[in-house]
C-alpha cells in the first residue's frame, strides 16, 4: 500500500467513504420512516428535549442533513416553533460529532478488513432478501458502514505511505491556521460533506503529515463549510427555511470564531483532560474529543442568546403577498425524508381542496366564468406544483406504506382538480342563460341552497358526520331541479336551449359538489368512491 500514488489512494478512500457514508444515511432514513417524524415532533418541547433529540436523531441516521430537513418541515406545517427548531438544529451539530468518534476509535484502531468486509456481505445479504422492507433498508445501512470504514484504511494507509516523503504547511501563526480553516470549508463544500473533510483531517493528523494544531483548524473549516449546504437549500425555499438555515449558519459561524481564537488553550486543556481522565493521546482521539468539545462550547454561548435571535430572525426574509397559486407547505428541502415530504403534500393537497370549494361556490352564486376561471388557474398552477413535487418524490427510496399514502394523496388532488373544472363548465353554461331574464324554477335555487350548505359542511371540523346527509339532500334537491326544469322545457315555459343550458350548468355544479364532497371524505378516511 505504501507504493500507492498519494492522489489514486486519496480519491478512492474519499469515494469509497462518500459512497458507504450515502448508503448508510439513505438505509437508516429508510428504516426510520415515520419514526423520524414523530421523534422529533413529541421530544421538542423544551430546550433541552429538543437538544437531545436532535442530537439523539443525528447519530442513529448519521445524518445532520436529514434531521435539518425534518426540523424545516415541522417548522412549515406550524407543528414547531423556530424557537424549539433552532435547538434541534443545534442538537444536529453535537449529533454530528459522533462520526469523529467513529473514525478516531473504530477506524484508526481496528484491522478493518476484519470489520468491514463482513459487514459488506451480511448488509447485502439482507437487502437482496429484503427488498422494499426494513430489513433491506438496515441491509443497506449496514453494507454503506463497512463501505465507509474501507475508505478510511485506505485514507489511513496512504497518508501513513506519504508521511515520511511529504511535507505540508505546518498551519502554524494566526495566518497559517486561517489557512487550514480555509482548507476544512474548500474540501467540505467541494465534497458536500464535513465528515469527508474530517476523515481526511484525522488521517493526516494521526499520520504526523500535519500537526495536531493544524487539523484541528481544518476541523473547524469543515464545520463551518456545511453551512454553504444549508445555503444551497435555502435559495427559493420559503420563509421558514430561510430562518432556520440562517440559523444554523450563524450557530456555525459563532461556533468556529470562538474555537479558532482559543484554538491553543483550547487544545492544551483538552490534552490535560485526556490525560487526567486516561484518554488514548493519538492525534485522531484528540480531534474528536475537540470536534465535540467545541460544538458543546457553542451550545453554551448559543443559550443565552437563542430568544433573541429568534426574535431577529423572525423579522428577516419577510416576503410581499405572495401570489395564491405558490405553495406554502411544499419546500425541496423535505423531499430527503419520504414520511415528512407526504406530510408536507397531504397538507399542500388539503390547501388545494379549500381553493377548489372556493371555485365551487363562485359558480354556484353565478360568478361570472372569468372569476371562476381565475380560481381554476390558480389551482391548475398549483395542482402543477403538486405533480412536480411528486415526481421528485419518486425518485426518492419511498417505503411500501408511503407508496399507499402518496396513491391517496395524489386521488384526492384529482378529486380537487375536477371539483374546479366542473365548476369552470357549470360558470359557462350559466353564462348562456344568464341575460335571457327567463323564470327559473323555485327548484333550482333550492338546489343551490344546498349545495352552499354540503360546501359549508365541507369546512367544519370533523365533516364526515354531517357531509352524507347533505350530500344527500343536495343529490335530492338535483333531481327534483332538473325534473322541473325538463317539466318547464317540456310546457314551452322555456325555449329548448335555455331548459339545455340551464341543465348542463346544474349538472356541472352536481358534479362539482360530488368530488369536493369526496375529496373531504377520502381525506377523512371515509372512502369517497371512485371520480
């Protein structure tokens, strides 16, 4: 290994580590499913609850970036408040620091073929015998951990082949240490991924290639270079997502700047601890203990300050009226988290059925058809937005109960969809007759009552009680309006065309009522029928 070129065994370890550190993220966020959600939703309520779940959730997924996602979806729908978010993103950075523990006490000591390679073969195993289950996902998470830990031998014995041949910076001085700090941000944003940077920093370190000072302000760059990912996430997310990420940049940037300007006594106290508590002194414990430390360090500047940089940011990214058809629930930063992105859908698709009630009822009071077709483009854009998000969803790994519930989601959206266009049919049709002056049948308004009252009962909480009743008085209210209407056309009481339009329209607003009558039902789980 030792004859291996310093490059060739460089990008292999860093690939290998990036590819088993993506399927074991991706495995263990599929295992958790729903389990994501509802952890983070019942262990947020205080400072230290939302800590250590955010914490906690980080280090079983192995995955800051999910547990940041969540945080943001749970922060959009209004089950948490950016105050209890902001501690679940500051618990994601303590979390985050169990991979140097991984890499320094696992990585750096054991044969890790004897580790590695097994792990490979039963994680496979278990995916090709549990495809599309739990077990195939923890299959997955557990061939990506054996992947990752073959990266890091090779790192490991690259720089241990390099180390007596090469000489790097010695990253001493204010200005040498700003450098490595630059060198820590540079490879995690080029790597997407601060436990890159920081499986490299170790190696280096663990292998005299760089001192112990010098990879620990590479350390510091990384931490700080996984805020230009939250950055990235946050460019046309919505307001919330903006806050959050800017928190967590902050929290990052205020972090890095006090670790950096006590970096040597910093590092000295640490070494007496270790020392004084019979810690491993090899440069890679030292490193996660000070990756830890630092990140704690944070949390206690951060906490006396969090109110009231709640409070700043709530004043930040505020936005003009947006426009009715943009969607308010469906931000790209959950479509990591399959659970969390349908919750998100679920609730854009609700929304959809509220404009589409809304369109209902504007072509039962007889709106003229460019109302009703301006609520119809808006949902149009919107229904638009929800199949974009769906695609982009699929791509995703989903689990077979996610699959079931994006099939039902995606029923209630149609049922939302025709709702609108009927009612854009029965606004036209209506158009036709509305300046013959022509007597309509008592009927008729007796229909329309009915159905303003089945779209009243649509918006009332726990509808499903009163929705059948209605629906059935409107459906009878129907009959008897279109009985007396061919009873009139029949009389010669209205010309042929006006009894046809007049019958069309009242067709169309049944057909209307009918779907956003189903679509409130299928979303209370009382079927529906088909559209």
């Amino acid at each position: 290994m030792s004859g291996l070129p310093l490059f060739g065994g460089l990008l292999g370890g860093v690939g290998l580590f990036l590819l088993g550190m993506g399927l074991m993220t991706d495995g263990l966020r599929l295992a958790a499913g729903p389990a994501l959600e509802r952890g983070l939703a019942r262990s947020t309520q205080t400072r230290w609850r939302g800590l250590a779940s955010g914490a906690l959730v980080t280090v079983l997924v192995q995955s800051s970036s999910a547990v940041t996602v969540a945080t943001i979806g749970f922060v959009n729908a209004g089950l948490l408040t950016l105050g209890q978010a902001l501690w679940v993103l500051f618990g994601a950075n303590v979390g985050t620091t169990m991979t140097g523990w991984l890499v320094a006490l696992v990585g750096m000591k054991f044969d890790i073929d004897l580790l590695a390679l097994p792990l490979i073969g039963i994680g496979m195993l278990l995916r090709l015998g549990g495809e599309g289950a739990r077990r195939g996902a923890l299959g997955m998470a557990l061939g990506g951990f054996g992947v990752l830990f073959l990266g890091i031998d090779l790192l490991k014995e690259t720089f241990t082949g390099v180390a007596a041949q090469i000489e790097l910076p010695s990253g001493q001085g204010v200005v040498g240490l700003l450098a490595m700090v630059l060198v820590g941000i540079l490879m995690t944003v080029l790597m997407q991924a601060s436990a890159a940077a920081l499986v490299l920093a170790f190696s280096a370190a663990q292998s005299g290639l760089v001192s112990l000072e010098a990879a620990a302000a590479v350390v510091i760059g990384a931490n700080i270079g996984t805020t230009v990912t939250a950055l990235l996430a946050a460019i046309g997310a919505t307001a919330n997502a903006k806050r959050s990420a800017a928190a967590h940049i902050l929290f990052n940037l205020l972090t890095g700047a006090v670790a950096f300007f006590i970096l040597p006594w910093l590092l000295a106290g640490l070494g007496l601890a270790g020392r004084w508590l019979g810690m491993d002194d090899a440069a890679a414990a030292q490193l996660a203990l000070f990756h830890t430390v630092f990140n704690l360090l944070g949390v206690v500047l951060i906490w006396p300050l969090a109110d009231g940089l709640g409070r700043f940011l709530q004043q930040r990214f505020r936005t003009a009226e947006e426009d009715e058809a943009r969607p308010r629930h469906l931000d790209q930063t959950v479509l990591a988290v399959p659970a969390l992105a349908l919750d998100a859908l679920g609730r854009e698709v609700r929304r959809l059925g509220e404009l589409s009630r809304a369109a209902v009822q504007a072509a039962l009071v007889g709106s003229e058809p460019r109302v009703v077709a301006r609520h119809q483009a808006v949902i149009g854009r919107l229904n638009k937005a929800v199949a974009d998000f769906v695609v982009q969803l699929n791509r995703a790994g989903m689990s077979p109960d996610s699959a079931s519930r994006l099939a039902a989601v995606l029923r209630l959206a149609r049922y939302c969809e025709s709702a609108a266009e009927a009612a854009v049919e029965s606004a036209q049709a209506n158009a036709e007759v509305a300046p013959d002056g022509l007597p309509e049948p008592a009927a008729l308004a007796n229909f329309r009552t009915a159905g303003s009252v089945l779209l009243a009962a649509c918006a009332v909480p726990d509808p499903a009680s009163r929705l059948a009743g209605r629906l059935a008085a409107m459906e009878s209210t129907y009959q008897a309006a279109k009985a007396a209407l061919l009873e009139a056309g029949a009389g010669g009481r209205l010309p042929v065309a006006a009894m046809d339009a007049r019958l069309r329209a009242a067709s169309s607003q049944r057909r209307a009522l009918e779907q956003a009558a189903k679509a409130v039902l299928r979303q209370n789980g009382e079927g529906g029928g088909d559209a």
